[in-house]
C-alpha cells in the first residue's frame, strides 16, 4: 500500500496528539500509583505511631485506676484515723474528754426532762383516771343507799397516820344503805363496797367517818393495804398536821370541796381523789377516797428499772430530802440530810426550782459521784440521776466505741461494688487497733468481728511501721494473701494521734480482685487486655490469673516476653516491646506503677494484627481509590485519544489541501523560471560567440593590443563558463520542474 503524503500527515498528527495523550496518561497513572503507595506507606506509618500510642495512653489509663483505687483507700483511712469519732473514744477512754463529759451531763439532763415528761403525762392522766374511779365508787355507793349510822356503836383504837399516835374512840357503826361497814382488817377479807370500787377501777378505796367536830377522818373500810399486810382500818387523818397547820385534804372536806393531788396514805404517797360524804343534815359526816399509790406505775418502774453508767441510778426526793424512790427499798422513806448524812443535797433542796436544773459533784467513799436533778411540783419530787464520773468515762467510752463501730460498719458498706460476681465490699477488713496493737474494732466483710475474736497485731511488721509514722502519713504494704480472708488485699494502715499522742492504728484492708474489675473494662483492639505484675513478676491482677496462681511472667519459660520482663518492665520502664506468643505477634506496653514504697508494673497486649487492623484497613482502602482513580483516568487518556485523532484528522486535512495550493503555484512558477533560463542561455550563447569572434580579431590585430586580446579571451572563458553554468542551471531548473511535477502529482493523488 503506497502511502501518499496526505496519509503520512494525517498519521503524523494524529501519532503525534496521541502519543503525547497516551505518554501523559502514562506518566499521570504512574505518578498516582507512587503517590498511592507513599500515601499508603505514610499512613501506615502515621497509624502504626498512633496505634502505639493509644497503647502507651491506655497503660496509662490503666496505671490510673490502680492509683485511684489505692488513693480512695489512703483518704478513707486518713478519714478513720482523724475522725472526731475515734477521737472522742480515745479521749473516753482516758476520761479526759470534754466532749463526753459535757455529752453526760447532756443525757442526765435528757433523761431528767424524759422523767418530768412522764410524771406530767402520768399525773394528768392519773386525775383523769382518779376523777373517773371517784365517779365509779359514788356510783357505785349510791346503788347501795345512803351512808348513815347504824344503831350500835363500835370502839376504835384509832391510829394517826402520821405520828402514829393511838386512841380510843367510840363511834356509831355505819351502814351504806341496808350494809353494815363492819370492822376488817384482814386482806383476804372481803369489805363491801371499798373492795368493788378496787375491782371495778383499779384503785385503792376507802370509806372515811368523821371522828369529832375537828373534822378527824377515820377509816371504817378500805382496800388500802399497810406495810404489815394488813388493811388499814382505824388509822385517819388528823385535821391538823403534826407541824400544826391544817391538813389540806380535810380543810377541802370541811369546806365539801373534792381534793385531787398528791397526799400521804398510811405510810406511802399516794395521788388520790377525796370527795367528802354529806349527811342529811347537810354536813359533813365522812369521806369517799380513792388513790393509786404514787410508786407504781410506768415511770416509778422506769425509775427504779434505769441504770446510769455501771452503778448510778435515778431516784426521787421531796423538799424534805425524804427518799421516795429509791432502787434499793431499805432506803426508801430515809432522809438523805439527817439519815445518810449526804449534806451536799442540801444544795438541791434549797435550789429547787420547777423548770430548772441542777447539778453537784460530791465525793462520796472515796469516789467523784454527780447528781443531776429537776424539780417536778405537782408532786413535790426532786427527780435525780446519780452516778459515778469514772463510770461516766466509761460508759462515754462504751457509747463512743458503738458510735465508731457504727461508723466503720457504714463506711465498708458504702464501698459495695456491684461485680461480675454480685455486690462485694471494697474493704473487706477494716481495723481500728489501739498502742499495744489490739484490735479494738473489726470489721470484716461488712460485719463486726464479735469482742471475743478480737486479736492482737503486736510485732507484726506493718504495725510497728505504722506507729514509727507521723501523723498524717500512710503506710501502703504489698499486694498479699490476707490471713482473715485468704484472698488478695493490699493493706493501708494510718496511725492515730489525739492530742500529739499516739493512741493506736486506723488500717484498711483493700480487695485487690476489685482491682481487675475496673481494669477489665478497658479493651485494646478485640483480644488486648490489661494487667499488673509485682516486683518479682508476679500477676496480681490478670483475667485468668490471680496472686494465689503465683504466675510469674519473669519465668524464663514465657520465652522472649520474660526478658522484657525482668530487663525494663522490673526495671521501671516505660515504653513499647514486641514479642512473639504461641505463633502470634504481640505488642506490649508497659509503665511502672508505684503503691507507697512498693514497685509494680501495669501492662498490656495486643496481638498485632489487631494493633494494625486499621493499618490494613486503611492500605486496602487506599489500593482500591488508587486502582479506581487509574481506570478512570486510563479512559479518560482514551477518550482524549480519540479526541485528538478527529482532531488530528480535521487540521491534517486542512494543511493537506493548503500545501496542494502551494505546490500548484508552484508549478506555475517552475514553468517561468525554466523559460527566463533557456532566454537567458540563448543570450549567453550569442555573448560567447561574439567574444569568440572579437577575441580571434584582436589576435589579428597589433602586439599592442595582446594584453587586450588577452583580456577579452578571459572574457570569453569567463562566458564559456557562464554557458556552462547556465546550462547546469538549465538542467537544475529542469530538474526542479520535473520535481514539482511530481509533487503535484503526488499531491493530487
């Protein structure tokens, strides 16, 4: 196939445009595949730094917890140690407490006003139950009729119930309606009326006559039973008392007015209701009585049953300084000035006061005794609690040490984690141990150790090392097996100092398994775990091992990780390692982590096709935007490719035809030019001639003209020469000629 000019231009253009299109596409996906690969090389290189430092970061994080959760035990234990609670009872113990002394006082005076609370309460429902009994027996005595004498008269050897003075005294016999009141004495007896009016309300009654026109009452029946077992028929009141002023009960009576309040009943105080019986003649001719004895009762039970320290007690007095309850019966109706000589109550008797209250510290055989009193007026009492300041100290101590334990048993509560394995105590042991190294306190697993199974620490290590500290500092020992609960504990002890003395050990007992409860909740990738070894390589906290596994990673049987071990993680490093287990690549990272004076080291590992799973990610990522990005460009290479041979074509042909118009014009050309040479060789033809001729003349003519002869056959020579040089240029333009010719002709083929 002949190839015309034409085509050849047309190739050239079009190989041209698309080389160059197909050379750029080249070097263009070339360009992107390198910067793919080094994109891809330094972001694996950027993830790989990143991956190793959230490793590093998550050490960290790890080492962290563990501090946090032995820093929570120190403030706890430094809480304990200084607490006021532990304080107070040290101070109790030794009875130098301001705080307890000033607390006994406090509960003296609490439990007085607890008293004149009860007595108030007591008395008004004592007259409301008395004004009610009072209503039953005047009910209950006018069903029976009309108290009126009888025919016959009786002799009395009437007793008066305050000096005990006796005389005979001869009244008519009475009756309440058709029922003679006859003369009883015996208790298992029955008396009418006196002994319904007691069954009905539960309160002593008597029927009184009156003896003389003094207005003397005396007592024809009764349920009121004297201190001899018997009742207490023909005692009475006298109208006047022994001191001389008037009885207040009969001057109500005579005035036939009822008398509700306290008053002396044979030989006991009693809270009665007296309402005088008038006869028909309007006077006064007898008494209905009823009463409860005023040491019975709640309150007189509650007095008698209360213990104040060891020995003290509370008791009542009136303004006599008589004793009217009293724990020990012998005492009772004593005088505490004249009879037992206690001149230091004179205080409380002069200084009585309704509202107000009262202490006196006295010595009494040998030992500091207090009193501390109030004053109930309603019934003369002077309520007192009494006791020794040595007991008090004591039972301060007592009250301060359940108050601790209460304490202490919060505190351990108030750590309960909920685990994998249910709620567990953060602290199973916490101990408060006094000088001598006695547990004092013990709380373990959020219970109190009974007072029986309470040991003593004395020589151990950790006990003399926390007394030699100062006060405020903390004593961390290592991760051990606890003897009370054979698991792992860390221990914090702190010591105790109340007023620059030292008076014992406050300790925390931490459950280290809890350590790996809140470690275990941190991930690295899908299988990396977290865990701690101590100074001897040890895992204390593991998801499979324990201390009690004794597995020691420092074994030289863990191959290469075991020398990473011992030569930079037991050496405090901190830092990266890569090792190989079973098969598989794995990063480690490591820090140091220390625990009071102790060294351990946190740690984790990842497999490290999980540390570069992004890494892998990334690169396949990476390769697919790259292969996609060269298939786009590679058609787009193509496309303008094609572009460009139809570009290619159209300018082609476009410098084809012009070159066309060329070559014609050329032609033309050719043909002058060819005509001008054969006019001007025909010119130089007839030139040489001529020159030929002249010379040959000139040679005929003189010597004298030789030198022009000579001269003009240079001429002709030179005209020869331009001959021929005009035939040659004949021949070239000829040639020429024929040479466009062609061109033409291949143009126009």
């Amino acid at each position: 196939m002949k190839w015309t000019i034409g085509k050849k231009l047309i190739a050239l253009c079009s190989g041209l445009v698309v080389g160059s299109l197909l050379l750029v596409g080249v070097l263009s996906l070339f360009s992107v595949g390198r910067l793919g690969r080094s994109v891809t090389g330094l972001t694996t290189d950027r993830l790989r730094e990143d991956g190793e430092t959230a490793l590093v970061r998550g050490v960290r994080q790890a080492r962290d917890e563990v501090t946090g959760f032995v820093d929570m035990a120190e403030r706890d234990v430094q809480k304990l140690a200084q607490s006021g609670t532990v304080s107070m009872y040290a101070e109790a113990l030794e009875g130098m407490s301001e705080v307890w002394n000033r607390v006994t006082r406090e509960h003296c005076e609490t439990l007085l006003q607890g008293y004149l609370q009860a007595a108030d309460i007591q008395n008004a429902a004592t007259r409301k139950t008395l004004v009610s009994s009072l209503a039953v027996a005047e009910l209950l005595m006018k069903r029976m009729g009309e108290f009126q004498p009888a025919e016959q008269t009786i002799t009395w050897s009437a007793r008066n119930q305050f000096s005990g003075e006796t005389q005979e005294v001869d009244l008519p016999a009475m009756r309440v309606g058709d029922t003679r009141i006859l003369r009883n004495f015996k208790a298992a007896k029955a008396t009418p009326l006196v002994d319904d009016i007691t069954q009905q309300t539960g309160a002593a009654a008597t029927l009184f006559q009156r003896m003389n026109e003094a207005g003397d009452m005396l007592r024809i029946a009764t349920s009121v039973i004297g201190s001899d077992g018997n009742r207490a028929s023909g005692t009475y009141i006298p109208a006047v008392n022994p001191g001389g002023d008037a009885n207040p009960i009969i001057a109500a009576m005579l005035r036939k007015e009822t008398f509700i309040g306290r008053a002396f009943v044979v030989d006991q105080w009693y809270l009665t209701a007296y309402q005088p019986i008038l006869m028909p003649d309007g006077e006064v001719g007898g008494i209905l009585f009823v009463g409860l004895p005023e040491q019975s009762g709640a309150l007189v039970e509650s007095l008698v049953g209360t213990k104040i320290g060891a020995t003290g007690y509370p008791f009542v007095m009136d303004s006599e300084g008589d004793l009217l309850v009293h724990p020990r019966a012998d005492l009772v109706g004593k005088n505490v000035i004249t009879d037992l000589n206690i001149q230091d109550f004179r205080e409380a008797l002069e200084r009585r006061r309704e509202g107000t209250k009262g202490w006196i510290e006295y010595p009494f055989e040998g030992r500091l005794k207090f009193i501390s009193y109030s004053y109930f007026a309603e019934w003369d009492w002077i309520i007192c609690a009494s006791g020794y300041m040595d007991e008090m100290s004591a039972n301060a101590a007592s009250q301060a040490l359940e108050l601790l334990q209460v304490d202490m048993v919060q505190m351990v509560r108030g750590t309960r984690t909920a685990t994998a394995k249910g709620e567990k105590n953060a602290y199973p042991q916490m101990r408060l141990l006094d000088e001598t190294g006695q547990e004092t306190v013990a709380v373990v697993n959020g219970e109190l150790r009974p007072p029986q199974e309470l040991q003593s620490r004395r020589g151990e290590a950790w006990f003399e090392a926390a007394c030699r500290l100062e006060a405020g500092k903390v004593l961390v020992t290592p991760v051990e097996i606890a003897r009370n609960t054979g698991e792992p504990e860390i221990r914090v002890c702190a010591p105790v100092f109340v007023r620059g003395a030292l008076k014992g050990v406050a300790v925390i007992n931490a459950d280290w398994t809890l350590v790996w409860e809140n470690l275990s909740g941190l991930v690295f990738g899908r299988t990396g775990y977290p865990y701690v070894i101590n100074d001897k390589g040890v895992l204390i906290s593991h998801p499979q091992y324990t201390l009690k596994d004794n597995h020691s990673l420092a074994d030289a049987r863990q191959g290469a990780l075991s020398d990473i071990v011992r030569n930079r993680m037991l050496k405090g490093e901190e830092g990266l390692a890569q090792y190989e287990f079973e098969g598989t690549r794995v990063y480690a990272g490591f820090a140091p982590l220390e625990l009071g004076s102790h060294r351990y080291a946190v740690a984790a590992r990842i497999p490290e096709a999980e540390l570069l799973e992004v890494v892998a990610a990334m690169e396949g990522t990476i390769g697919d935007e790259v292969q996609s990005l060269t298939g786009w460009m590679a058609l787009a290479v193509l496309g303008l490719a094609l572009i460009g041979a139809l570009v290619a074509v159209v300018f082609s042909r476009g410098i084809n035809n012009a070159l066309k118009r060329i070559a014609d014009a050329m032609g033309i050309g050719a043909g002058q030019v060819t005509s001008a040479s054969e006019q001007v060789a025909s010119a130089s033809q007839s030139l040489a001639q001529g020159a030929s001729q002249q010379a040959s003349s000139l040679e005929e003519s003189s010597a004298a003209m030789e030198e022009m002869a000579s001269m003009t056959r240079q001429n002709a020579d030179n005209a020869g020469k331009a001959d021929a040089l005009m035939g040659e240029t004949k021949k070239v333009v000829g040639e020429g000629a024929r040479a466009v010719e062609q061109v033409s002709g291949a143009i126009g083929q």
